[in-house]
C-alpha cells in the first residue's frame, strides 16, 4: 500500500472512531436525561401520593401508586 493511500485509510479510520464516540456520547447524555425526567416524575408522585393520602382518596391514591411502581421498575 502506497504511503498516501495508507494515510488516507488511517484518516477515515479517525474519523469514524469520532463517529461513533460522538454517537456513544449522544445515547449516554440522552440515558441520563430520561433518568432525570424519571426522577422527577417519581418526586412529583410522591407528593401527590401524600397528597391523596392526606385527603382520603382511595382511587387517587391507587392511580398514582401504579404510575409510581412503574417509573420505580425503569429506575431499577
């Protein structure tokens, strides 16, 4: 292999590790994300599960718990 050819295919071969690594980054800033927005709902839930506790209601309360159990699976 020519030595211009061999430095064109070591370029390429940079170039597509800076792919992937910038995908990789994409995927990993996108999983911490959705587990920040889990987080959050899960602490919203908690204080409306308080919330219908403190008022008595039963089917509030049942409703939130299922959508809390849920997002506590995902964070799991």
């Amino acid at each position: 292999m020519n030595q211009k050819k061999f430095h064109h295919v070591q370029q390429q071969h940079i170039k597509d590790k800076q792919h992937i690594s910038s995908v990789e980054m994409d995927i990993y800033i996108q999983m911490i994300l959705d587990e920040a927005n889990l987080l959050y709902r899960k602490n919203q839930l908690e204080a409306q599960i308080n919330e219908a506790l403190d008022q008595r209601n039963r089917e509030r309360f049942i409703e939130l718990t299922i959508e809390y159990k849920q997002i506590q699976s995902k964070l799991t």
